[in-house]
C-alpha cells in the first residue's frame, strides 16, 4: 500500500466536516475514556496522545480491562438485552459515510479483515478513545468493548463477520466490498449489527457506514455514535494507508 495518507472527509446527515473537525471530536472524547479505564490522560498533541492510551489500554490486558470495567459492562448487558427484547428484532440505524482520496474499497477492506496483522489489536484499539478492547477470538469472532457515541457506559459484544443473518440493512449492489455481520451480547442475544459498504470512485473510494441497534435505542446514542464511526473509521484509513497508529 501507499506510504500516502488519503485525504478523509466526513458526511453526516447531509452535512461535511473536515479532518481537523473530525479530530477535535477525538480530542474531546479522550479525557473520559482515560476517567472511565482509570488511566491518566497522555500529555502531547492528538497523535501522541492516541498512541501512548493505546498502548496503556493494551498493558492492561484483556483481563484487567474487564475487571476495571466490570459494573458497568453489567449494567450495559442488562440494557441491551432490555432494548433487544423491547425491540422485537426491530432495528434502528446509525450512519455515517466518508469520501476518501486514495487508495480502495478492496485495499481497506482487506487491512480491516486481516486479523492475522502484527498490529491488529493495537490498530482496532487506537482507532477511538472509547476503543477498551478490540480483539479478534480463536472462533474468528471479534470481541469488542467500547462506549459507543452517546453512551455512558462502555458495553461488551462480539461481532460475527460470517453471519448476517438477522441484518436488516440491504446489501447495495454497487457495493465493491463489505464489513457486515451481526453483533451478540455476552448471553448470544443478537442485539445489532454492522453493514460497512466501501465503493470505489475515480481518485479513491466511498465509505457507506452502518451500524444497526435495537429499534428501543434511544435517539441521542443513534445520534451520537455517528460521530464515533467517523473517529474510528477516519483513522482506520490513515492507519491502512500508511500513517502510523
């Protein structure tokens, strides 16, 4: 891949925003994921500080994490199994969509899948403050620990990228590759889901990027977590393509 970071732009709701814009709202999430995971704010400008709580979360371990954060992943089960069972396997989206100069759908959607990468967990982790733990498990499942936009409690749940079984946003046909598959919580309930579709266009690609919740959800964590795709998926491209994590 090119050494080259593409240019990134944001659309949400009909509205563009700007890298630089993109990165204040990082910088503004920081301070509360370090308070949330008991770690102190890394002193540095944004990439430092990205990088240094990254590999603070990552000496932790899994284990450490899990206990630090083990009553409000809790009580984070306990509402998404609420909201599930409210939502009778109705569903509510959040979506957000990049315009990105460079590189390609096919290109970034391999990095993302590629599980067996030296600096997988730590490029999944230093994608976004609210990122305690992503890793991918022995099953292929990918397990995931974050506070998603909106949200005040971090929650626990692992994403099947092999099962789309109970997703109801369409697959687009011209889309050129996919991320999708379903989200369960920690007792096997599916309580969501992720349609990424990537589709290329002359000079780079576009990124249509959608994540699925229970339809009980409440409005402001849809809201939110639009953003929080555009953090995490705005630094996936520069990792992928070459700017270090």
């Amino acid at each position: 891949m090119s050494t080259a970071s593409p240019a990134v732009q944001v659309a949400i709701g009909g509205r563009r925003f700007t890298r630089d814009q993109v990165l204040a709202w990082e910088a503004e999430r920081l301070p509360a994921a370090a308070a949330k995971i008991g770690l102190p704010v890394p002193s540095g400008g944004l990439a430092r500080q990205r990088a240094a709580f990254a590999e603070s979360k990552l000496a932790l371990g899994a284990d450490e994490i899990k206990h630090r954060l083990r009553r409000d992943l809790r009580i984070g089960d306990a509402v998404a199994s609420v909201t599930t069972q409210l939502s009778r396997g109705r569903r509510a989206t959040s979506v957000c969509e990049l315009h990105v100069a460079g590189g390609s759908a096919a290109e970034f959607v391999q990095w993302f899948d590629d599980t067996s990468r030296a600096d997988y967990t730590r490029s999944m982790t230093a994608a976004h403050p609210d990122h305690f733990l992503i890793q991918a498990l022995p099953d292929g499942r990918q397990e995931v620990i974050e506070t998603t936009g909106g949200s005040p409690l971090p929650t626990r749940f692992l994403v099947d990228y092999s099962d789309l079984s109970t997703l109801t946003t369409p697959h687009s046909p011209d889309t050129d590759a996919e991320a999708a598959g379903v989200a369960l919580s920690a007792k096997s309930l599916h309580i969501g889901g992720v349609r990424h579709q990537f589709r290329d266009e002359p000079g780079g690609f576009h990124a249509r990027l959608c994540v699925e919740f229970p339809r009980a959800t409440l409005p402001k964590i849809l809201s939110e977590h639009r953003r929080h795709l555009a953090i995490e998926f705005s630094n996936w491209v520069e990792f992928a393509f070459g700017t270090p994590s």
